[in-house]
C-alpha cells in the first residue's frame, strides 16, 4: 500500500497555530460571545410576539455593533454591493440621472449628458408618477434607485409628469452601463494656467487625470496647473498614490501606513517617472476634501511640490480593507492609519477614546503636533487635516438665498426658463442680464420665501427680555420701530443680494443646456479660490516665496 504523505496536514495545523496565537488571549471570549449572540438571535426568531424579518434584525444588530467603532468600518449585504461597487468603480448599470425627493415625488434633478435618461428626453424637472406601472407616490429616493437600476440593456418604463405639459407621458428607457469619468472638465482657466477637476478617486482617475495634463500641455504650452480636490471624498488608495506619482519623481515616499498587525504596515512610493516635476502645481482642498484627496495634498505640501489653497481638509487618516463574507456579504473595514512624507497624520477624530455620551472630539489646535516639509523644513501639523498654505474663508451663503434654494425656487426659475428659451450662448460667456433677473423677481411674485434672518431673530429675544425684565412698556414704541425697519430693510434683500443669486441663477440655468461641464464652466469666473490660484500661478516670486515659508502679506 503506497504511504499517504502528511505534509499537507502538519501545514495546516501550524497555519492554524500561528493565526490562534495572534488572538488567543481574546478566543475564549470570542467564542463565549459567538456562542450567546446565535442563541439569543435564534430564540428571538422563533419566540418573539410578532414576526421578525431575520435579515433585518441581523443588520440591525451588525450596524449598532458597528457603530461603536468608526463610521467607516461597515457591513455591506449582497442587496447593496451594487452601491458599493459604484464608490469604488463610479460604475452602474441604470439611466444615468441625479435624483432628488421634491414634496411627495422623486424628481430629475440634472440628467447626465448621453446617458440612457438624457436620450429618453428626461430633463431636470421631470416627476416620476409611476415606475414599471406601480405608483412612485410618496416613494425615497433610494426606493426609486433601486427600482431604476439594473442590468444594462433591459428596459424600465416610467410615466413621467412635466410642468408645462397637460397629462403625463410615458417613456421607456433602455439601462446602460453607467461610468461617470472622475474628471468631468479639464480646460484653460487663463491664458496659460491650466485647470484638472476631479469627482472622487474612483479606479483610474489617475489616468485621466494624466491625459488631461498632457492634453494641456501639447496644446497649450501650461505654465502652471491647478489640481481641484475640494469636495472629492477620496476613495482608492492606489490611485491616491499613482496621481501623486504624476508629479512626484519615482522612489519618493508619498504614505505609508501602520495598523495593529504590523505585517501588514506598507510604504508606498512613487513608482515611475513623473510626467512633471517642475511645473508650478495649486492644489485646491476644502472641508470635503478626505482620505485619498488628504494623501495628494498631504504629499505635494510635505514635499513642497505645490501651494495647496482652500479650507483645512476633513481630517480621515484612516485606511480600509474590504474583507468578504458569506453569502456575498462584505465588510469594510479600518485596518491601519496612513502617515504622509513629513511623519504626519492627518486623523482628526479618536474614535478608540469616546466620550461618556459617546460622542468623540476633535484634537485641538494646542495637542497638533508639529511638523516639517522634507526640503525647505516648513512647519506643518498633524491631528486635523491638511491646512492649506493660503486659506480663504468660504462663502456664506445669505438667508434669502439659502430660502430660495430650499424651496426649489432657483431651480424651478432654470427650467422656465429652459422651456422658453431654446438655446444660450455658451457657458462661459452666459450672464444673469438685468431683464433675466427682473424675470426671476416676478417668478417670485406669488411664492412663499420665508426666512428669519438672526437680527430678527435678536429683536424677538430682546423683546422677551425686556417683557421678563419689566422695561418692555418704557421700550415698546423702540421695539417696534426697530421690528419695522427690520422688515423693510428687509424687503431689500432680493436687491440686496443680487449678485449673489445671479450666479446660483446662472449655474442653474447653464447646467438644463450645457450638463455637468457647463456647470463647472459656469462657476469658474465667480471661484475665489480659481482666482487665487490663478495669481500665484502667475507670479513665480510669490509662488516660490510660500514654498520656502516666507510670510505673505
């Protein structure tokens, strides 16, 4: 009888030793645990009063125990892993179409140029009264998602009401493979300063974003560029790492990252030629601006390879894996935080030192601790995002403006107007004129905009005070006439804040006839930020003097 080898079995037992060897103080309770929570969850299913769903409880229960942790460790069920895969890929199967939940009706709130809905005839407005002939009445957005959603080239019919038209009409749209690219508009800002935006670090974007560069660069002679990562919240770490690599020479560490298992800690470095290292590079970040938008700012400031310009960043210093479970479940989870160039990290929250409430804090300005960019030894810190190099105070937006935008004025004036107007010169050149404007106001002639803006607010509290404090008698007549001019400057506002509105106006009406890149298009010559990057681009002086930490005045 021929020997049974028993190699393969010594092998696994070892694998088997070393793996229970990196929790075994923790296997005991693991399994006690394990054991409690099968036999809780089994006779709640079975004695519980009323019926259960068990996927339901399961999830439920999965996502407190979460929650506990950060809120980017999470369970992904197999009925969500299309959603998933669209974070990581910016690809889906559907009719390609921004949606939005207006009273009691989703709604088309900007349909995507050349996808399926656009070529339906969907347009922005558009009310979804039915969907595979059951009633979308009352339905969430992520109900009607899902249902628009599906395999490329089946169909999906929805009875669609459009203001302007009698009764509602029904349309068949046929899904696609919906890929959105991660830069949607690359182009000349001025005469030699060249502009990249992106979406989010979806797979490839770095490619794009490399095209693009080379595009402007063969075509335009660019003497500088500006990368805008304000309102990218991140995504693959890899491609993090290949666009940094686009003007990062080969070898440099761009992150490197450290977790509980230290066989697992990994450097990454560039690992090419970089297409460009000399070209004056403004990198553009906000709050938004997380996780791998963080490493390329993060990078190019502890290098002093560019000037990063905007708002401090989000502060996500926190790296994840996607583990696979059963039954095509997944779990995404944080394994390791990420270091940039300098030593830094950049994670703003604690999440392993909760509050008694359970709430977490940010790391104060006093705790940052401080550190140095690798060449001309700048000061930088860690603990709260990336600080950019010039910051700018975003804007605010007035309280007559942020009314109008939350009762869908501006965005019910853009399709009126869309329907009256059948074309407009193109998105750069196109302004909210006097007698566009003067339309809008008389749009708004018969709708309710209501707001309360804090000086009235205060006028209320002082009232009350003085009532509580026994002055409101000697202080009435002051009071009122206070209250009365108030409510006529008031009535102002609409003047008041005209440019303001104009250019909300004017993105919202270019967008119903040049899509997302007239958007883009159309804000750039309003951009603060834009403007600054242009200046310093276009001064070498000023530019080299913030790279060696020279003050600016």
């Amino acid at each position: 009888m021929k020997k049974v080898k028993k190699y393969p079995i010594i092998f696994v037992i070892t694998i088997s030793s070393v793996l229970s060897l990196g929790f075994a103080d923790n296997f005991f309770e693991i399994s006690k645990n394990l054991d409690i929570f099968s036999s809780l969850y089994k006779e709640l299913n079975i004695y519980y009063v009323d019926e259960t769903d068990p996927g339901d409880l399961m999830k439920i229960g999965i996502d407190a125990m979460l929650e506990s942790l950060d809120p980017y460790t999470t369970y992904i069920p197999e009925s969500e892993k299309e959603d998933f895969e669209f974070m990581t890929t910016g690809q889906y199967g559907g009719i390609g179409a921004i949606i939005t939940k207006i009273g009691d009706w989703v709604t088309v709130s900007e349909p995507y140029e050349g996808f399926p809905a656009d070529k339906a005839g969907l347009i922005a407005g558009d009310k979804f009264i039915e969907i595979s002939g059951k009633s979308a009445k009352g339905k969430s957005t992520e109900d009607v998602s899902k249902v628009l959603k599906g395999e490329p080239n089946t169909g999906v019919n929805v009875l669609i009401e459009r203001e302007g038209l009698e009764k509602p009409f029904l349309v068949e749209i046929i899904r696609e493979e919906i890929k959105l690219n991660s830069v949607p508009y690359y182009g000349l800002i001025s005469d030699s300063i060249g502009y990249i935006k992106t979406r989010s670090f979806t797979r490839n974007i770095s490619k794009e974003v490399i095209d693009a560069f080379k595009d402007m660069k063969v075509n335009s002679g660019l003497k500088g560029l500006v990368l805008d990562l304000r309102g990218n919240p991140g995504g693959l770490l890899n491609e993090a790492i290949s666009m940094a690599n686009i003007f990062i020479d080969r070898g440099q560490e761009i992150v490197y990252t450290k977790g509980k298992n230290k066989d697992w800690d990994k450097s990454y470095k560039a690992r090419y030629e970089a297409i460009d290292t000399d070209i004056p590079l403004a990198v553009l970040i906000n709050r938004s601006s997380a996780s791998a938008s963080e490493i390329v700012s993060g990078a190019i400031q502890d290098l002093d390879r560019g000037v990063v310009i905007g708002q401090r960043s989000f502060g996500k210093g926190l790296v994840q894996q996607t583990r696979k479970l059963s039954y095509n479940a997944q779990m995404k989870v944080t394994t390791a935080k990420y270091y940039i160039p300098s030593g830094r990290c950049i994670q703003a929250l604690d999440y392993s030192n909760r509050d008694d409430d359970g709430s977490v804090g940010i790391v104060p300005d006093s705790l940052r601790t401080e550190f140095k960019t690798l060449n001309n030894k700048r000061s930088v810190f860690d603990g709260g995002g990336i600080t950019p190099d010039i910051s700018i105070e975003p804007d605010k937006f007035s309280n007559i403006l942020k009314s109008l935008l939350s009762k869908r004025h501006i965005f019910n004036f853009a399709n009126i107007y869309k329907r009256n107007n059948e074309s407009i010169v193109d998105a750069k050149s196109f302004l909210i004129s006097d007698d566009i404007y003067s339309e809008f106001k008389q749009y708004l002639d018969d709708k309710d905009y209501e707001y309360e803006t804090n000086t009235e607010k205060a006028i209320k509290k002082l009232e009350k005070d003085a009532e509580g404090e026994k002055y409101f008698v000697e202080l009435k007549d002051q009071l009122e006439l206070l209250s009365t001019k108030m409510e006529e400057s008031k009535n102002n506002d609409i003047e008041r804040f005209k440019n303001e509105i104009s250019e909300l106006l004017e993105m919202e009406i270019v967008t119903r006839y040049y899509y997302q890149k007239g958007k883009i298009e159309s804000t750039l010559k309003h951009d603060q930020e834009i403007s600054k990057a242009i200046e310093v681009l276009n001064n070498i002086s000023l530019y080299d003097a913030i790279l060696h930490g020279d003050t600016i005045q």
